[in-house]
C-alpha cells in the first residue's frame, strides 16, 4: 500500500525500504531450508509520516494483515505485527485530511486498527498478533515550543501624495492619479486592473530611460495608494474580486524575526510544513496588521508566508503593532518532531536557549534543565576555525595598529573586549 503526502514512498513498489513480495517468499523458503522459520515472529511495515486519512491506514493495517496470516500458513511462528509510524497530527486544526492535519482522532485509530486486525484475521481463525505501532512524531510534536522576539518590521504603506502631480510628468502617471481619483465601489476591479497596467507600464519607461527616478517613485506610491484604497473599498462588498486576497498579501507588513528558519524549522521551508505561529502576550488586544515573517538569515527563502488557517492556509498572520519600549514575542508550536535534529548551520547560525519546564498538576511549574545556546566560537570550531588562534591574529592585528599610529593603545582595549565578547555572545541578535 502507499499513502499520500510528501512521504508517500515510505510505501508503495518503489520503496527504498523493506521487502517486496517475492523476496518475502524468497526469505521464507530460505528459512525453511535453513530449519528456522520458527524464528520468523514479525510483521513489519512503514506506510510513511504524517497520515492524514484514516482510509489509508485501515487500508494498510488489512494488507499487512493478510501478509500476516499468509506467513502463520507458511508455518512461521507470528506473534507480532508492527505498524510503524503514521500518526498524524493536526498542525491546523482543520480535523481534514489536509497534509498539515488529520480526518481522525486518536481514538479512532486505535479503534479501526483493531477493528481491521480483527476482522481479518478472525475470518481465518488465526490468533490475534501483539500489536506495537512507532508512532514518534504524535508523541512528541507537542512538547517543544520555539520561542523568538521580533526585531523591526517594514511596512508598505504609503506617503503622503502632492496635492497636484507636477506638470511636465509623464502621462502614464496622470493615467495612474485619474484611476485612483475614479475609483468606487462599482469600479474596484477595473480600477485594480488599470492601476497593474500603468504600473508595469511605468517600470518599463524607466528601465528605457522614459522616466526620472523620483517620476518612478511618484508612480510606485499612487500604485500602494491605491491598493489601499481598493482594500477598504472591499470590505464594503459581500463578495468582491478575488484579487483582494493577494492585495491584502501585497500589502502585509514583514516582521524580522530573531531566529533562522533553517536551524529551527527546517521542514517549514522544505517541505511546506504548517505550523501554529501567534503571539503570546498581549492576547487581550485585537491584531491590528498583518504580517509575514522573515528570519535573521541573508536567505530570500527564510521566511513563513503560510499560516495555519480553519480552511487550509492563509498567506498572513494577525499580529499587534510593535511598541518602541516593549519586546513582542512570538511562539510557533508542536515543533518537537524532527526540528531540531534536522536543523542546520547555514549562515552560521547555531543551536539556541533551551530551556526545560516542568508542570505539575496544581498549574505550578519548575525549570528543571537550562542549555545555552551555540556561541561565535562554538560555530566557528565547527567550520574548522580555532577561536583561539583567531584571537591571537586579531590581536596582533590590533597591536601593529597602535604601533603604526592607526589607534591608540586605549582603543586597542576597547576593540579587543568587544572582540572577545563577540566570540563569547550568541549567533542571534542580543539587546
């Protein structure tokens, strides 16, 4: 059998893994003529990660089932049935069938995995197998938790326009001024489709030298203008085009975020994975912006521009307006199947706090284990560099500067302490 998903040949002819049939009958008369197929006492299979539809796991737990009893006929002595992995858990929420969730509960499947071991191997008089299922990811997805400050954020809205367009300005941008002035209720379609147009035409004249830079940058503020205005113009609409979607996209502010996707993450980059993001703290304000959000690496693809939504995935997160005075923390949730081991060092980028809490049953809680993150100097023995030798260059370096009269010896003090608290500090930011 094979399931879908992105692990899908787990399973299936062209698994890497396992035994086909032939080679299973192969195995058994080996066995035979080896005088051993009483040691033959398992059933093993994996059907994948991450099963979201229940039918896929009934329809495995019956194939492996008749694998089962077609071995006790052969004469093996079969006492157990593995099922591996495949307990899914539901990252969104949805109860579906979603890759990011699944169409069951626990109980199910604990209930329809009897049920197909039953039914089975009932109809052919055959003994009930001890049943052991490996089911990792659902044990332990929920019992780690990243935890990051975000940083700064840019936002797309835009400045003030002039009164009037100056006068010698290329017509293209007058066009641009009368569809935002035109623009109504009646007309938010059209206007979004002139406005795209005039855009792209603009960009095309600068990039032919048609047009000044401060003309295209004119232009490129009537443009967020007016998709701003074609947004609060929707929301007056019961239905209205289904562009809005990807306007409201366009115009979501990005939030830097102090982590890196690669290192904690992974699987939200590689694989599409959805998981839990909010913040958590000021919960008793409404979200006013929303945001994507973007790591600390210089990598385009660190980002999470798909958030867990009731009817799949949404393109943007709800989040509170940043406060000069005040950190705003956010945590993405049930990331403690495979993030961890799986992440990486790109851009040098290293492991992070990690802090271990205890909760009891009265609500109080203990922190009963505290690991430090990765330093500069841990990252760099990693790539082969030795801290202490660099120290030593950089020293020297620093000396032949106050010798060469390039600073001072009081300056040498003070660059060689920030140095050396450098290679101490954290690979992510620290205020």
């Amino acid at each position: 059998s094979q399931a879908g998903g992105h692990w899908a040949e787990s399973g299936g002819e062209r698994s890497i893994f396992g035994l086909n049939t032939t080679q299973l009958i192969d195995a058994v008369d080996y066995l035979k003529k080896e005088g051993m197929l009483d040691c033959l006492q398992m059933v093993h299979y994996h059907l994948g990660s991450q099963i979201s539809n229940i039918r896929a796991i009934r329809t495995a737990v019956n194939e492996a089932c008749r694998v089962y009893a077609g071995l006790v006929k052969e004469g093996a002595a079969m006492k157990y049935l593995d099922l591996g992995g495949g307990l899914a858990v539901d990252y969104d929420g949805s109860q579906s069938n979603f890759l990011s969730s699944r169409n069951y509960s626990l109980n199910e499947y604990c209930t329809d995995i009897i049920e197909a071991v039953m039914t089975t191997l009932d109809e052919q008089n055959i003994d009930h197998p001890i049943i052991i299922t490996e089911t990792g990811r659902a044990l332990v997805a929920y019992y780690s938790i990243l935890l990051f400050n975000v940083l700064d954020k840019t936002v797309f809205e835009p400045e003030p326009l002039p009164a009037e367009l100056p006068k010698d300005c290329h017509p293209q941008l007058v066009n641009m001024m009368e569809s935002l002035n035109g623009l109504s209720i009646r007309n938010i379609q059209e206007t979004l489709n002139d406005t795209i147009f005039y855009r792209d035409e603009v960009r095309q004249l600068f990039n032919h030298g048609k047009i000044t830079l401060r003309e295209r940058s004119l232009a490129e503020n009537i443009f967020w203008t007016t998709l701003n205005r074609i947004r609060q113009c929707a929301k007056q609409l019961k239905n209205g085009p289904a562009e809005i979607s990807e306007i409201e996209r366009l115009l979501s502010d990005i939030y830097y975020c102090n982590f890196s996707l690669f290192q904690s993450l992974p699987d939200s980059w590689a694989i599409d994975q959805l998981f839990p993001v909010m913040p958590i703290h000021r919960l008793n304000e409404k979200p006013t912006r929303n945001a994507i959000l973007a790591d600390i690496t210089c990598d385009c693809d660190g980002k999470i521009d798909s958030f867990v939504d009731r009817f799949g995935a949404k393109r943007f997160l709800p989040l509170h307006e940043l406060k000069e005075s005040e950190e705003y923390y956010l945590g993405v949730f049930l990331v403690g199947a495979y993030q961890e081991t799986l992440g990486d060092l790109h851009n040098l980028l290293g492991d992070t706090n990690v802090v271990t809490v205890s909760l009891h049953q009265d609500g109080k809680f203990d922190f009963s284990g505290e690991l430090e993150g990765d330093t500069v100097a841990d990252i760099l023995s990693y790539v082969e560099y030795d801290p202490k030798r660099l120290l030593m260059k950089f020293r020297k370096t620093a000396e032949n500067a106050v010798k060469d009269g390039l600073i001072s010896p009081l300056e040498r003090k003070a660059v060689m302490k920030v140095y050396e608290e450098g290679m101490r500090g954290y690979t992510y930011f620290e205020r």
